[in-house]
C-alpha cells in the first residue's frame, strides 16, 4: 500500500527480547536456565557465551525451537561467575551483555 506521498505502509514482525543476566543452575527449579524467549522466530540467530579469557564456551545457531542453555560446557558446570556473550539476530540487530552464573 502506497501513501499520496509515494511511501510505503507495511508490517513488520519484530521481537523483543528479555535477555536474563543471572542463572543458577543448581537443580533447584529456579532459573537452573538461560532462557531467552523469541530467539526461535529467527532462525539462524547465533548465540555465542564467553569465559573472562574470551574464549567461546558455547555457541548455538537458533533452528525452530526456543533457545535455552543448562550452563555446562562439555558436560560440565562451569565455574561460578561473569561470562560474556553475544547474540547475532539473523535480522542484522546484534546484543552484547554478561551472565553471571552462580553454582554454589
């Protein structure tokens, strides 16, 4: 649809994204993941978590399912706490922030 000014009108679909900050993935049912919710609607979405050294702990390239992590890395919990990431939307937007993880 046109505008009498020549512009287009249109819809967009667009997330917004509630990005966690802190997990503790103790087992005891209270944020044990990182979850976050609308990942799934643009799939190829890359998720990457860095240690302090920057190196990637994990990485994930968004399919069809909700995105979430259990904060092991190889099987393993890591260690309690600060950890980097960033999150490249397939979209163009990219989000950089930290996760602290608490296992204690």
């Amino acid at each position: 649809m046109r505008t009498k000014s020549g512009c287009y009108i249109g819809q967009k679909n667009f997330s917004i994204f509630n990005i966690p900050n802190a997990i503790s993935p103790n087992a005891d049912g209270v944020n044990d993941t990182w979850k976050i919710s609308g990942l799934e609607n643009y799939p190829g979405t890359e998720v990457y978590l860095y240690d302090r050294q920057g190196a990637i702990i994990y990485k994930e390239i968004i399919k069809k399912k909700p995105f979430q992590w259990d904060g092991k890395y190889d099987s393993q919990p890591v260690a309690t706490g600060n950890y980097w990431y960033t999150i490249k939307v397939s979209d163009g937007r990219i989000y950089n922030g930290w996760l602290l993880i608490k296992n204690r």
